[in-house]
C-alpha cells in the first residue's frame, strides 16, 4: 500500500524501472467507483494515468468485470511485453504466471 505523499516517488521508480526494461503491476480494490468506499478504482485510476503521469508507456487495464477472452488477451499481451504497466484489480492474482 503507498500513501498518496509517497505516489510521486513509486511512479519515479516505475518510470526507471520500465526504461530498464521490467513491467509492472498497479493493484486496485475496486473495478467502479463505490458511493461506500473511500478508494480509487481501477478503471478511474487507468483513465487518469494513461492519459498522464504515463502517457508515454503502453498500458493495460484487467478486472473481474471483463469478459474471459478479454482478460486472456490483456495478459498474453502484459506476457509478451506488450503492456509496460498493467492496471488491475486483485484479479490478477488468479492463474497469472508472469515472472
């Protein structure tokens, strides 16, 4: 878990780490915004990220809520290397076997 004061520096490590050639995983807890829950989603969180502080790398969005294939397109392309960061939401830990 990083607390949003220490955001900056994980998404400083992420853009070294990725020039090094390495991917990564951003991990959510939710697919949707929830009314209940004061946390970010994945899907906002893949929106906003994309479209800035990682608008330079290929991203990749997986969730619970996607279809099958969809989601076995998203990781064969993150295990390809296509996809320089994946966001998911805990989803990902099911049957992944990505070094």
């Amino acid at each position: 878990m990083v607390f949003e004061d220490k955001r900056q520096s994980v998404y400083n490590s992420i853009k070294k780490y990725i020039e090094q050639g390495r991917q990564c995983y951003i991990v959510y807890p939710l697919v949707e915004e929830s009314e209940k829950l004061d946390l970010k989603s994945c899907i906002d969180a893949y929106e906003s990220l994309s479209m800035s502080e990682f608008k330079d790398y290929t991203m990749g969005l997986l969730h619970g809520k996607m279809k099958a294939n969809e989601k076995d397109a998203v990781m064969h392309s993150f295990k390809e290397g296509k996809i320089n960061i994946l966001v998911t939401t805990t989803v990902v830990e099911v049957g992944i076997d990505v070094p």
